[in-house]
C-alpha cells in the first residue's frame, strides 16, 4: 500500500467501488472521489453534515448511509449525492447490494430496504434489537452482523430476517462475501 493525498482531516469510514469510480464517505457529510485508482481523491458534493458510515454500489448506482437515518443516493458515479426519503430516524452502519435490492442495517436492529433503486425505502422484519453494523450479499442470502455477536439472515431478498447462531457474543463490525 502507497498513501495516498486526501482532501479532507475527517475520518472516512466506508469505501467502495463501481463504474471505475472509488467512493469514500466519512465524518460531517465527507464524500470523496477518485476516477484514477486511488491515486488522487477529490470531494464531492454532499447534501448533509452528518456522518456517514458506509457506501455501496449496485446497479449503476452508489448508495451511502449514516447517522439521524441518512441515506445519500448518486446515480452520477459520485459526483453529486441527494438525499433519500429514510422511513427511519435511527443511525444507519452498514448498507449493502445484491439481487437488484439494497439494505441497509442500523442501530436497534433496524433494517431498511429498497426495491426500486434506493428511491424509497422500507423497514424490513428484524429479529434483534441490538444494533447491526454491516451487511453482505451472497449466495442469494443477506447475512447482517453487529452487537455481541449477533447476525441475522435474510434469504426472502431481504424482507425478513432471522436469528442465526453465532460463535462469539464479541461486536462483529461488517461481513463479506
């Protein structure tokens, strides 16, 4: 690894890539950019000052999500973000894609989804009430994971989860597939 300029003092907490864009987003609303591999970064434009914790990318769109229930959309590979309607007032931790539907998981077991893009959202059924930190596709399951280790399955593309057992009550901080 090389370091690379940044734009910003704030901590950027997710990053992720798509149409040969890299998206990082962070403290007070940060969105940065980079269309060269990570070499340069500039700052896009974001239309709130909360944080923002994480960022994913699917269907030609970038989907970020933070504090309050923010829910920040791009269909322009991340130079400019809106803001979605969120049906939520909860911080949002983790946000991720697959099978056309984004999801997003949150404090309090809070799980949202979109059908149509990220355009509207909607709360899914949550088994927990311990906050989610991250959330992955795969195998055509969303599995969620966060506080004392909990995770939670979804294999209905996300409009219900179940409980899974999990092997540590240790905070699990995000999953991958």
């Amino acid at each position: 690894f090389d370091n690379a300029t940044s734009p910003t003092a704030n901590t950027l907490k997710g990053v992720t890539f798509g149409n040969n864009t890299f998206v990082a987003v962070g403290d007070s609303g940060t969105i940065l950019r980079s269309t060269d591999n990570g070499t340069t970064w500039d700052n896009a434009t974001s239309p709130t000052a909360n944080n923002l914790v994480d960022v994913t990318f699917g269907n030609n769109t970038l989907m970020a999500v933070g504090l309050s229930g923010n829910i920040l959309k791009s269909t322009d590979n991340g130079s400019s973000f809106d803001n979605a309607t969120s049906p939520t007032g909860n911080h949002l931790y983790g946000v991720g894609y697959g099978n056309n539907i984004f999801v997003a998981v949150g404090s309090y077991g809070n799980i949202l989804r979109s059908t149509d893009n990220g355009t509207t959202w909607d709360n899914a059924t949550s088994p927990t009430v311990k906050s989610l930190s991250g959330v992955g596709f795969g195998n055509n399951i969303f599995v969620a994971a966060g506080s004392s280790g909990n995770i939670v399955r979804s294999t209905d593309n996300g409009s219900s989860f179940d409980n899974a057992t999990s092997p540590t009550t240790n905070n699990l901080y995000g999953v991958a597939f």
